[in-house]
C-alpha cells in the first residue's frame, strides 16, 4: 500500500469537458449480446411436442353424432374433446370443453357450444354427457 501512499485520498475525477454518463447507459453497456436474434425461439419452436391426430372408426364416428343428438335434445351438459391443429407444425393437441350444445350448423359441420366455442364435428375425438 505504500506505493499509493500519495494518491489514494484523492477525490474521484471528473471531466470539466463531458457530462458524465447516466447509470442506465453504462448498465446497458454490459448488457448480454444475442448474436442470432431469433435462434431461442427456434429452438423452442421445434422441441414443442404435438400430437398426432387419431383416426375414429365409423362406429365411433356414428356413437359421436348420436350423444350429439341427445345432448342438444335434452340440454344436457357435454364435455367434448377435439383436436385442434397446430398452426405452425404438424399435428396439433387435444383440447377438452365443457358446455351445453347451442347450436348445430350440419351444412359446415360445426357445434356452437353455449361458452362461445365453435368445432369442427369431424375434429372430435369424445364426448360424455355429464350429469
């Protein structure tokens, strides 16, 4: 320590000819540095999982459209899961929603649940009456 024996009490310096730079640019400064903008959300994008859609067999098909039937005829609760394809990828995932059925559109093949939700007949995977 002997060696700053002469300097160590001095005062910090201060330029008389630049104003000194505000604490949020210097942090900014240190900042870390993303050489490939984009590449997280690549990389993300491609390791998310989806599901291959599941074929139903005619019967299957056939007891779908006859719980549909009785569901609207007798305003009962449903619980219908249904594929949703993916946007960006292959597949896409099963999705579960709970409702009464509002509406049924045989021209476009849709169910209008009474919670605003619109599908597709031909997506869907089951549907239970609940009690």
């Amino acid at each position: 320590m002997e060696n700053y024996d002469d300097i160590i009490e001095l005062p910090h310096y201060r330029s008389p000819f630049r104003t000194p730079m505000p604490m949020e640019n210097r942090a900014a400064q240190f900042a870390p540095f993303a050489a490939l903008s984009g590449h997280d959300d690549a990389i993300s994008e491609t390791a998310r999982i989806t599901n291959v859609r599941i074929e139903l067999s005619n019967e299957e098909k056939l007891e779908i459209s006859k719980k549909i039937q009785e569901a609207y005829a007798d305003d009962k609760t449903v619980a219908v899961t249904y594929f949703v394809p993916d946007k960006t990828k292959t597949g896409g995932t099963y999705t579960t929603t709970i409702g009464r059925i509002s509406k049924i559109i045989e021209a476009d093949s849709l169910l209008t649940l009474d919670t605003g939700a619109i599908i597709p007949i031909g997506s869907i995977y089951e549907i239970s009456i609940r009690v």
